[in-house]
C-alpha cells in the first residue's frame, strides 16, 4: 500500500512526520556540506581523526565492555544451568516424579 497524503478529512489518517495537516515545524535549521566537498582522507589524517576516534572509545570504554561482560557471564550461567536441569541428575533432583 502506498502512502498517500491526500485523505479525506471524514477519515481517520495516521499523520506521520512532514504530513501537509500538521503545523510545520518552527526554529529547526540544518546544513549540509556537499559530497563533492568533503574529502575523507583530509578528515581522517589531517585533523587527527584516528587519534580522535580511539581517545572517544578509550573514554567509552567503562560504559560500554562492563554491561557486555556481565550479559557474558550471565548468559553462560544460564545456559550451564539449563544444561543441568535437563540433565539426568537435575531432573532427578527438581523434576517430577511422574514418569
């Protein structure tokens, strides 16, 4: 189904952003530099752009790696854990004696 923004006002419409209903946006300015301006390499290696990179993740490091780290573990003790419990002896000891 393709988007149309002419509906009928007795309609109900989900008006998404940029919609012609909505009031426009006021006080929002961006620019933008054309492609044909902006050569990468001047940015990685003439303004330090490698350097500047791993100094950013160097200061995110203790942010990012310690959740990960404790996901790992938490998972892998999970998993131990479900491998136990339906495994003869854990099923033994906290299954149902029904069978």
């Amino acid at each position: 189904m393709e988007y149309n923004q002419n509906v009928p006002k007795e309609k109900f419409a989900v008006w998404s952003w940029g919609h012609k209903r909505l009031p426009a946006q006021k006080g929002v300015v961006s620019y933008q530099i054309a492609p044909n301006r902006v050569s990468q390499e001047t940015i990685l290696y003439n303004k330090g752009g490698v350097f500047n990179m791993i100094r950013r993740s160097r200061n995110q490091f203790l942010y990012v790696v310690p959740p990960f780290v404790a996901a790992y573990f938490l998972m892998s003790w999970a998993e131990e854990r479900n491998h136990y419990l339906n495994s003869k002896e854990g099923r033994a000891l906290f299954g149902d004696d029904a069978e």
